[in-house]
C-alpha cells in the first residue's frame, strides 16, 4: 500500500511540476522552430538575457523577417552578467521564484570560475549538498529496509494464503511494527523524486533560457548542443560519450535509492521500473542539451557517492 500512495505523490508532483513549467518558448517561423543551423539548437524566444555574437545575429534577423508583435526585445533585455533576480515582467511563480533564482547563481558564479559549463557543475554540487539532510533519509530508508527484509519476508509468507480482512490488518500491525523497529518511514520513499524532479527542470528552464550558457564551449562540448545533432549532423561522435555516462550514473543512482522491496514480485517490478528510467533518460539523452547532461550526470555523480558515504556509515555504525 505505502508503495502505491508513493507512485501517486510521485504522479501528482510531476504532474505539479509540469503545470508549472513549459515556460521556455521558442522563436517560430513558417511553423517550424527556429534553429541555429551550427549548434542544432532550437533558439529560444523567452530569453532572459541578451545574446551575443553569433547567436545576436540569429535574433536579429528574426526580428527583420517578422512582424513587430513577434519580435524579441533584444534592447530591453539585460547583459547576462547584469542579469537580476528581481527585475523585468512578471512570468509566474516557476519562474521567478525556481528559474531566474537558478539562472542569477549559476551566472554568478560562472563570472568567479570564468566558466559557465563549470558554474553548471558547482551550481549542481552546492544545491545538492544544501538539500543533502532531505536526500540522506532516503537513502538511510533504502539501508534500513535491507535491515528489516529478513523479517519482512516472513511476514508475507505467514499472510500469503490469507487475504481475509482480519488477516489483512494483522498484516498491516506486525509490518508497522518492524518499520518502527527499524526506523522506517514509508512515506519518504519518494523524497528522492520530489527534489529531483523539479530541480531538473529549473536547470532545464535555466540553461535554456540564459544565451550566456548555451552559448559557451565547456571541454570542446558546445552547451547549447544535443548530443544527436552533434554526432549524426556535424560528425562529432564524442558527444555520445554523454549517453553512456547518463545511461550508467542513471542506472546505478536509482539501483543504490530502490533499497529492499516487499517480496519477489514487487522487487521484479522495481527492477522492471529502474530499467524503464534508464531507457526513458537514455533516449532523452540524445535530444538534451549537453548542458542538461552535464547537471544530470554530476546530480547522479553526487547521488551515488552519497549513498556509497550511508552505506558504509550503516556498516560501521
């Protein structure tokens, strides 16, 4: 049952999440997306910030080819070094209090390293270790469920012919009181997926809204770019390493948050789940920026390492 309440806070926060998202538009002409035929990217309409060289120009001729109602007000908008958290139109709860937060740190601290695809990096870090004391519980649940599996199985054989009510609440009593013993909560299975979530798509909404990001090169990869573009349009095949370590830190990241699960059933069912994601993120993977790639793989990075660190402070302790 805790299972299934978890899969519907988890439908309903993303169903939240993607009611308050879709804000990044993009510049339209003749009904197809614009797009800046060197990187493959989709230019952005709702930019906040103002572009520069090349990607200047793009805007600008777009501005030239349609009507003045369509146009991007590139004189209104800021520098994106001068870029502020409070300023311009309002554009929504999403946006001003989650994206241009996000968008005004990752900036700030690209003008300290002199590097945005950086800044993404230690933007990512910084955040997941400030909501590190919410992300540890449930890691500390998935230890603490291995713990309690022993006792849990039995349970679930003694009740395994029996599905009569009286069984069922008996059930229910002895389980709640193994969670007690071991400390388990339930209901924060799913805490995991409530941070991650939303913060993938506040870097999503950050990285394509701000020209100062997609516009830079981090390590010979463009940050505007899609791996699929860059590899099958303009011959770069090492963008493709970006599938491979999203496809891998993915895999692993939710492998080490499953923890122990309630019999041979549920455990085939969240293995089938895992696989899910992981194909799911692996073909996302080639349409997303290779600045999105470099958050998900250090956000999986950093998840990985955190739960490897509860893991052996459960053996030591």
């Amino acid at each position: 049952m805790s299972k299934k309440i978890n899969i519907i806070k988890m439908v309903v926060v993303m169903s939240l999440v993607l009611s308050l998202t879709g804000c990044t538009k993009y510049l339209k002409q003749d009904g197809k997306n614009v797009r800046n035929e060197l990187t493959g990217q989709n230019l952005t309409k709702n930019i906040l910030c103002k572009p520069e060289r090349e990607t200047l120009k793009l805007y600008e001729k777009y501005n030239k080819e349609v009507e003045k109602d369509k146009q991007v007000k590139l004189d209104e908008l800021p520098k994106c070094e001068n870029l502020k958290i409070v300023g311009g139109k309002y554009e929504g709860i999403w946006t001003s209090l989650f994206v241009k937060p996000l968008a005004w740190f990752i900036i700030q601290i690209g003008k300290l390293v002199n590097s945005y695809g950086l800044a993404l990096i230690l933007a990512t870090l910084i955040i997941r270790g400030i909501v590190w004391p919410f992300t540890k519980k449930t890691a500390m649940q998935s230890e603490n469920l291995k713990k309690a599996q022993p006792e849990l199985n039995k349970i679930e054989k003694k009740y395994k012919n029996r599905q009569d009510q009286e069984a069922m609440m008996q059930k229910s009593q002895e389980m709640l009181m193994i969670y007690k013993k071991y400390n388990i909560n339930p209901m924060s299975g799913c805490l995991f997926s409530f941070i991650q979530i939303p913060l993938f798509f506040a870097f999503y909404e950050a990285i394509s809204r701000i020209p100062a990001i997609f516009e830079e090169t981090f390590l010979g990869f463009q940050l505007g770019t899609s791996p699929a573009i860059a590899a099958f349009q303009h011959g770069k095949y090492y963008y493709l390493i970006f599938i491979i370590i999203i496809a891998l830190a993915t895999y692993y990241s939710f492998k080490l948050n499953s923890g122990a699960s309630m019999g041979k059933e549920q455990e085939k069912q969240m293995k089938t789940m895992t696989n899910v994601m992981v194909v799911i993120m692996t073909i996302t993977a080639f349409s997303i920026s290779s600045g999105i790639a470099i958050y998900w793989v250090t956000s999986n990075l950093f998840t990985i390492v955190q739960n490897l660190l509860v893991r052996r402070g459960k053996k030591n302790a």
